[in-house]
C-alpha cells in the first residue's frame, strides 16, 4: 500500500515533484556559488594585496613636504617596518589619449607613478610586479573594463608617445570607488613627464604590527605631520576592493534564501494537497493499525531523493557558473589559490540546505499525526474548517457575482493551503519591488543629498596649492549671467582634541552651508560660529552626538564647539565635517570646492567647458557626470539586478501559480464535476480559480509591498550605509512601485491561472461522479 | 404527450486495456412530460451510464439525445450547462455536495448562479422546499454535521431549486435505510404529483414499485419495459409482487 501511494503520488504530481526538484537544485546553485565566491574572493584579495605589498597605512598629501621630519618620525616609531613617500603626477584628464578615447570626460584624478621600489607594487595580470621599459604605458584594469584602451593602443601623454604594453592591478586604487587612478611609466619616462602636471605624494608605512593601527594613525597624526590630503588605511583598501564583489556575493545570498524559502513552501504546499486528498486513505491506514511514522518515512525518504538530486544537480550548476562569475575578481584581484577550499564550503553549504529540507519536511508531516481516523472515513475530509469563514455564505452575499464568491470563501476556507502560495508571491513582489526603490532611489537626483552633495548643478574642486586663485573664480562666477548661486566651501585640517587628552586629525568643510542644504539624520546644519556638524562615520568613530561639544585645536589654540547635527556623506572616505566660522590661514587649506547652480541647466556642458578653459588648475564637473561616475556603476549593477528581478519574481510567479493551480484543480477535480453537473460552465469555474489567485496574489502584493517598504528598506539601507550614509528611505516611483509592478504581478498570475486552468473543460462529470 | 428527453439508437463505449467496450448498445428510450419511470438492471448494466447520456452530462459515441427538441450533438458547453441548470435536477446515490459550503448554500449554489439579484427569494424558495422535504433548520450545518438522509434530502432540494421538467435519480436511496427509503419515495412521488417527470435507478424492487413505468435494462440493452398504474398505497404490496414477477422472469 506505501508503494502504491508514492507511486501515484509521483505519476500524478510529475510537475511538483519537478519542479520542487528545480527549486532546490537552483537554491543549492546558488549557496554553493556564493561559497565559492566569497572564499575565492577573499583569497584572491589576500594574495593580491599581499604580493603587492599594500601599505597599512596611506596619508595622500598635495603641498611642500617635509620629507626630514617624516623619516624621522618613521625611524623613531618602534612599529614601522617600511616608509615610503610616493610620487603621483596628476595630470588633466585632456592630457590623457588612450587609442581613440580621451580621458576628458573622466572624474577620476587620473595620475602617473613609477615601480616602487619596496612596496606598495603595482602588478600585471599575472600578479607579477611590472618593470616599464621606455614608451610603455601600464593603465588601469578598470579601463580595459570599460573598454577604453587595448593592449598595442598607442597612447599620447601630454604631448609624449606611449604604446599601451599593458594593464596593472593596483592594490589601493582599482575600485571605482576610490577618486585617483594610477597609470605606470618607466623612470625615464616620468622624468619627461614630471614637469607636466603637479605632484601629490603617496606618504606610505608597512607596520610590524598591523593590529595596533589605531595607535598609530593617532601618533601620526599628533606629530603634526604633512596630511594635507585623505588619510587610507588596509582595511579600507581590503573594503573598497571587495565591496564591489562583495556586493554581489551578498545578493546571491539573499536570492538563495528567497528561492530554499520557496522550495519549503513548494514541499509544503505538495504535502498539504497530499493530506487532504489522501485524508481517507491515511485515516484508513490508522484504522487497520499502521503506524504514522512508517507513512512519514515514505515521504521522507520521497523528499531525500528529490533532495538529494536537485543538490547534486545545483552543484553541478554551481561548477559552470563558476568560471563566468569569478571573471571579475580574477580580473580585478587574480588568481586565488584556496579554490579547493572554495568548493569544499560550497559543499557544505549544499548539505547544510539537503538537511533543512529533511527537517522541514519532518515538521509538515507532524501533520499526520492530527488526522482522526474515524473522522476520515466517515466524511474523507478533514474537520478543522475555518470558523470566520463559515460565516460567509452564499445565502448572505449581496455584493459579489456567485464565481468571485466561492473563489474567494475557498481561499479563506484553506488558509494553511493558499498561506504557501501567498508566501511565494509575497516574496516574488519583495523580490520586485526592493531592487526596483533601491535603483529608483539611487539614480533620482535626491540622492545625492546621501552622497554629501547639496542639489546643484556644478562642483568646481582645486586643491588646497591653488587657494590663491580661488578669488578670481569667484569673481567670474560673480559676474556669470547662467550663475543663480554658488557657494564657496573650504576644507581645512584641524586636531580634535579627545576625551583622554589625545589629538586626531579632522577635516572641518567651512562656508555657507546654507546655500546648498544637504539632509541631515540628525539636527540641522551649523549656522553659529560655534557650532560644527559631523558625518555619520566621523561621528561614530570619534563617539559623539548631537548636543556634545568638541573641541578644536589650532596652532596650539583650543576653541569649543556644540555638535549640532549629523550628516550622510559619501565622499572623501566619509570622514567630514561642516562649520561656518572664519579662518583666514590658507597654508592649512586641504581643498576647496565651489558648488555651482545654474538658471538654465542645459548650459551645464557649455559652463563646465568654459571654466575648465579658464581655469585649468581646477577640476569642473557636471555634478550629474560626478555622480555617474562615481556611483555609475553601481547604479547599472542595480538596474540590471532590478530588471533580472522582474524576470525572475515573473517567471516564480507563473511556474508557481500554474503549479499551485494544477494541483488544486487535480485535487478538486470531484467538485468541479459537481458544480458542472449542476449547470456551472467551464467559464463559471475558471473564473473561480482566477478568483483565487487573483485574490491571494493581491494580497500577497499588498504585504509584499509593505514588507519591501519596511524590511526591504533597512535591507538596502545597509547596502547603503557601507558607503557612509545613514539614515536612507527609498524614493518610491509609485507609478512603478504601486502600478505596474502589481499589475505585472496580476498578468502573471492571471496568465498562468487561464492558461492553467483551461483544462476544466477537461474534467469530465460522469468520470468523476458516477458510482 | 410532449416528449422530454429522446434518446435515439444510443451507443456508447469505454475504453479499457486498449479495448473498446460498448457500454450502451443502441438504446433508444422517450421521456415524458410528467411521467414517472424507473430503470433496474444488474450491476455494471450500463443504467448510470444512460441516465449521464441522457442529460447530456456524457457524451454519446453515437445515436442521438434530444432534450426539449435540442439534439445535444449540437449544442455548445454552455448551452448543455444551461440544459442542465434549468431543465433538470439530479440526485446521486452519494451525496454530491460542495464541502466548502453548508447546507443552504449547497442548495441555493445552482440558482444563484444565474439569480444574483433575487437571493432574498431564492433563500426562501429554499427553505419552503427543506420544509416541504423535512429537513428545516439545517441551514447553517456543515454537511458533515448532518446524517445521510438529511444530507440526500438535500440534495433533492437542490435538484428542485430551479422548477426542473425532470428529476433524475441513480440510486437516490441506495444508502439509506428502508424507512428512510420509504420516505424518499413519498417525496419523489409528491414531485411527480406537481407534473415533474422523474426518473430513478434502482435495484430495489419497493422503490420501483412506486413508479408508473419501469425499464429493465441488461448488458447495456433495454430488455423489458412494464408500466403500472397511478400510485395507490393500498395497491404497494401487488406492485412489489409484480416487479419481482417480472425480474425473476427476465432473471435478473
Ligand atoms: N468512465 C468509465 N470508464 C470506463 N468504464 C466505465 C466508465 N463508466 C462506466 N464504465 C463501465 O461501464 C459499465 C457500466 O457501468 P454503469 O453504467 O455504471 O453500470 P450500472 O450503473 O448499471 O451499475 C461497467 O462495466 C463499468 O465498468
Ligand atoms: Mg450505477
């Protein structure tokens, strides 16, 4: 008798079974590429950042420098191993001619360096350290991803000719993410090329102890030594090279535990069809004194096989998929050289998910042990009906057409049944909608404001050499017709003086802040000389709130602030801080940036043109452009997960509505026969299925969506906190949010229920009825 | 007499073990308005498999039904769910009921199909019919909050809601006791005393008794047919004996 119930229960339920098969074979995938990934990742990092000898500590510094105080300092501090003061000869981005493609339009400082000689090396794609012989030009990885230049490409610096011999990895620099990006020449090369720009210096420690870190940024900084510039340590490079992959990792995680989700509910809902249909059968079992546990053991063991070749299948899966996912870190990062390690953890995570499964199909069971054996054979249905759903009669309904009706009472009379099929639909509708806020919150103009930068339409930025020049700029934009507004921002170095009596660097933004509002977390921004708001990461790590004073140090001069508000800030490393009180001491002058807004905005290309002609020592951007390069890549990565979201909740929802509905249509074949032997039509009765799915598909959109709102939001929150914004809500597009994507939700369900549900015509009465 | 249903020369067959089985060898039988007719035969003699021909709930391989001058060969899906709804009522042997629903819904389901304006008089049409049958005060049950013949009754209940020309019945008091039977067939009676036609299955002699005609049926042929006179409860007894004359005399 157990045979014959699995066998029919397999014959009958090829699709499920099928199907359920995929989903675990797909979740598997899944946590055993993530596995894969993450350690491959990981590793290659390590032995990127490893053979390039990255420094643990990088203070990037424009202005004299005092190289005798700095080798010093590095000779008396017991922890360094290595000191190194780098050159990097940036040059305009018009300077630079990659084959065809000019860098102009580039807002990466792009900059020139040679080999170093002790660390910090700049390595070829085979992970060597690169020796540039005369006329060879190593570029960056992330233009050969951008497709801007080609091995062989001739290339034309400043007037001097290179051939392209290659691309570098650049252990501090290869993320998009970080501002600067280093091309490398040979020596005598550089030396040509050295009058041509202006050089910032790359002032660079390897420590003997890279833990005591802390200890060593605040004895650096303490010194007073050149930090005219952002300071970087190692485990901000190890992030900012990771983040992106990282990123990438983390969402497959979170696909997979949506999709292992769906396959419970999947095998939930299969063994709950089951029970009911096999109600009297398992009654009768009980009856004539078979134990439950041996009718468990069938479906276990059914569940172990299911199980065991969707894992196998997923692993394979993960195997290909493998190659084309790890192009990236090998590209950006090399080789690892933990790949069979990486494997290995990818098999564990597979088990992990094969046992789980077993579990989950060991809880549903339970079930079995409710059912009432005389119950079963004297009615073959089980009794627990719902008591609020009793309440809805046919005899009382005025409102809906007859179909609509006995839809929506047979939803709300096997909640437990449909609560599965909501479930997948909720998370097919989250699965929309947080990707789809995220890309419309991340590429409206508002977001900016999360990023640091106020709503305007220009940022002209010099650095802190060409102070002096600053006045004639503001002149020109004084007398500038197509300027509304602008505002002059200088960020200056200041020692905060800390609770226990030590000093740290910070970069305090000093203007009107007035003119161009960013949002605030938490109070509002400066406005009295006394007072300072901090972003968020400064504010974390210098353990300050909103009320607290900080206190400012300045030629040995102390000055008390309020702390009045808290900002998100992306820029810079994320380490800033805003105040409105004067200071006229332009030694101490890191950069200035002077934000711009226009009266008509098409005339941004023109004015940028134009005040990069003028002024040629200043960087002028298109704050869109800014924004586009420095997020755009993460912003497409989005919008491509969005739209592949789409497809894949569309393509859950219809495999999982047809499944759903076949087998309810199989289950209640009996009543279907009854209601047609009583004169319902094949239209009546696919109107009532529609009206299940419908229903439940609606309400599964309406949680859906709430939960996207709430749960979803933090979720993407803290994607977006890693870059140093805090508080974050999603600017929801309700056109897409609450209209197209729930009518796509809608069509899915309905296409695949008609489509499913067809074959009532099918279901022939006397078969069904006849004794 | 207007003629209900016509069924002409009806084959029909099943398929088993890849082979086709002739279920219905070319029958060919003419209802009544009005009449009363029962249908016996052995088990497995094709007496269901006429009476689902016959309301067109089963397609024919061929001959011809026709109902109320509509050959059903040409009638579309819809128009047969209509015929269904409106023309006739039925009653199974099991209960045919909705689980989902109780006992008034269960009922009213086949009028409020068409009928979604007038519910208040559909609900009262059914409750003078579950008065008329006996079963008053069941509304809100569930159907397995009530005994067989209570659930039977309600399903005749049903099959009355829409004012049918005819009442189909296979086996309608199969599982019920003989009382219960009894009482089965004072109701069908009473329906047939308002001029609807009805038409049983049975292997019981008692309930083929009440009838005015009976058609024996064997191996998916109508072998015999006997009709009796207007039901009198003085006469039940002669009646039996002649039904069972009549069996015992074409054996089955
Ligand atoms: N849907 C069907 N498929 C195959 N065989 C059937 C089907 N319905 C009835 N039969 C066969 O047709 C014959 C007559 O059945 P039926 O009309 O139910 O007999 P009765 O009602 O007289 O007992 C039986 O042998 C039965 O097995
Ligand atoms: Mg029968």
């Amino acid at each position: 008798m157990y045979n014959r119930i699995i066998r029919n229960d397999m014959v009958k339920s090829k699709a499920v079974t099928l199907t359920t098969m995929i989903f675990i074979a797909a979740a598997a995938m899944l946590v055993s590429l993530a596995a894969i990934l993450a350690v491959n990742l990981s590793s290659a990092l390590d032995t990127m950042m490893t053979k390039a000898k990255t420094p643990h500590f990088m203070q990037m510094h424009a202005g004299e420098l005092d190289t005798e105080r700095l080798q010093t300092f590095a000779k008396e501090n017991s922890n360094v191993e290595e000191f190194q003061v780098v050159e990097f000869l940036n040059l305009e981005g018009s300077e630079i001619t990659l084959g065809e493609n000019t860098l102009a339009a580039s807002v990466q400082d792009n900059g020139f360096s040679t080999q170093n000689k002790q660390f910090d090396y700049l390595l070829d794609l085979d992970g060597n350290i690169i020796n540039a012989a005369d006329g060879e030009l190593y570029v960056p990885i992330s233009y050969k991803q951008d497709n801007l230049a080609e091995v062989g490409d001739r290339a034309v610096i400043a007037g001097k000719e290179f051939i392209v011999a290659g691309f570098l990895r650049d252990s501090q620099m290869n993320s998009t993410l970080s501002a600067s990006k280093r091309f490398l020449v040979s020596e005598g090369d550089y030396k040509e090329l050295r009058s041509l720009g202006y050089i910032e210096y790359l002032i660079e420690f390897r420590l003997k102890d890279p833990s005591k870190i802390g200890a060593f940024e605040t004895a650096y900084s303490t010194k007073g030594l050149n930090a005219n510039g952002p300071t970087v340590t190692y485990s901000l490079f190890k992030m900012m090279n990771g983040i992106s992959d990282g990123m990438m990792i983390g969402v497959i995680l979170l696909v997979s535990g949506l999709v292992v989700a769906i396959s419970f509910m999947c095998i939930r809902f299969t063994l709950l069809a089951k029970m009911e249909e096999d109600y009297r059968e398992i009654g009768v079992m009980k009856a004539i004194g078979l134990r439950v546990s041996d009718i468990k053991k069938i479906y276990i063991a059914k569940y172990a096989v299911i199980a065991t070749v969707g894992s196998i299948l997923g692993f394979i899966l993960s195997l290909f998929l493998k190659e084309k996912m790890l192009e990236n870190i090998r590209l950006y990062m090399g080789q690892s050289d933990q790949s069979a390690n990486a494997i290995l953890l990818g098999i564990i995570g597979i088990i992990l998910i094969f046992f789980s499964i077993l579990i989950f199909v060991n809880n549903v069971l339970r079930g079995f042990r409710k059912i009432s054996a005389s119950e079963a054979i004297r009615f073959g249905t089980s009794q627990d009906r719902n008591r609020k759903a009793k309440r809805l009669t046919l005899s009382r309904n005025k409102l809906w057409n007859t179909n609509i009706f006995l839809g929506m009472k047979d939803v709300l009379s096997r909640k437990r049944l449909y609560i599965t099929m909501l479930l997948v639909l909720v998370i097919a509708s989250f699965i929309i909608m947080v990707p789809q806020n995220l890309y419309n919150t991340i590429s409206s103009k508002s977001f900016i404001q999360y990023m640091g930068i106020g709503n305007y339409d220009l940022r002209i930025q010099t650095t802190g050499i060409d102070v002096k020049d600053v006045p004639k700029m503001v002149d020109a934009l004084k007398l500038d017709s197509d300027v509304s507004s602008y505002a002059v921002l200088t960020t200056k170095s200041f020692q905060v003086k800390m609770d226990d009596g030590s000093e740290e660097n910070l970069k305090v933004e000093l203007g009107d802040h007035s003119i161009f509002p960013i949002a605030y977390t938490e109070g509002r921004a400066p406005e009295a000389d006394n007072e300072i708001a901090l972003s968020k990461i400064n504010a974390d790590e210098l353990g300050k709130q909103v009320g607290d004073i900080l206190t400012l140090v300045k030629d040995g001069e102390e000055r008390s602030f309020t702390m009045i508000g808290i900002y998100s800030d992306i820029t810079n490393g994320g380490k800033t801080a805003k105040a409105v009180f004067t200071d006229d001491d332009e030694a101490t002058v890191i950069w200035t940036i002077i934000p711009v807004s226009l009266s008509d905005h098409s005339h941004v290309e023109q004015v940028v043109n134009e005040y990069t002609d003028a002024f040629p020592f200043a960087k002028v951007s298109d704050i869109e452009e800014f924004v586009t390069q420095t997020l755009g890549s993460i912003i497409s990565a989005v919008e491509m997960g969005s739209y592949a979201s789409i497809a894949i909740a569309l393509v859950i929802t219809i495999l999982i509505t047809s499944l759903f509905m076949n087998m309810l249509l199989a289950k209640d074949k009996y009543q279907v026969a009854v209601m047609k032997a009583f004169g319902f039509t094949n239209t009546d009765i696919q109107l009532q299925y529609i009206t299940r799915s419908v229903f439940v598909s609606i309400i599964g959109i309406v949680i859906g969506t709430l939960l996207a709102n709430t749960i979803g939001e933090k979720l993407a929150g803290l994607v977006i906190s890693s870059f140093g914004a805090s508080t974050f809500s999603f600017t929801v597009d309700p056109l897409d949010s609450y209209l197209f994507s729930p009518l796509m939700m809608i069509g899915a369900t309905l296409f695949a229920t008609v489509f499913t549900t067809w074959r009532t015509g099918k279901i022939n009465i006397s078969e069904n009825i006849k004794e | 007499m207007k003629k209900i249903i016509i069924g002409e020369n009806i084959v029909k067959s099943f398929r088993k073990l890849n082979e086709e089985h002739n279920v219905l060898n070319g029958v060919s039988v003419e209802i009544n308005k009005g009449e009363f007719v029962s249908l016996m035969g052995p088990s497995g003699s094709g007496k269901s498999t006429l009476m689902f021909a016959l309301s067109g709930m089963d397609v024919v391989n061929s001959g011809r039904v026709i109902i109320n001058g509509k050959d059903l060969a040409t009638a579309s899906e819809n128009e047969l769910s209509d015929i269904r709804r409106k023309t006739m009522g039925f009653v199974f042997q099991q209960p045919t009921m909705l689980k989902n629903l109780n006992i008034l819904d269960n009922i009213i389901l086949p009028s409020v199909r068409d009928n979604q304006k007038n519910k208040t008089e559909i609900v009262k049409k059914a409750k003078s019919i579950m008065k008329r049958v006996g079963i008053t005060g069941l509304e809100d049950r569930d159907i397995t909050e009530v005994s067989g013949g209570q659930l039977q009754r309600a399903g005749i209940c049903r099959a009355l809601m829409n004012n049918p020309e005819i009442i189909f019945g296979d086996e309608p008091t199969g599982s019920l006791n003989s009382q219960s039977s009894q009482e089965m067939m004072d109701l069908f009676s009473e329906i047939n005393n308002n001029c609807t036609a009805v038409m049983l299955v049975t292997h019981d002699a008692k309930v083929a008794a009440r009838t005015e005609r009976i058609l024996f049926m064997r191996d998916g042929e109508i072998i015999s047919e006997c009709r009796l006179p207007k039901f009198e409860a003085k006469d039940m007894d002669d009646r039996v004996e002649e039904v069972m004359v009549k069996m015992r005399e074409i054996g089955i």
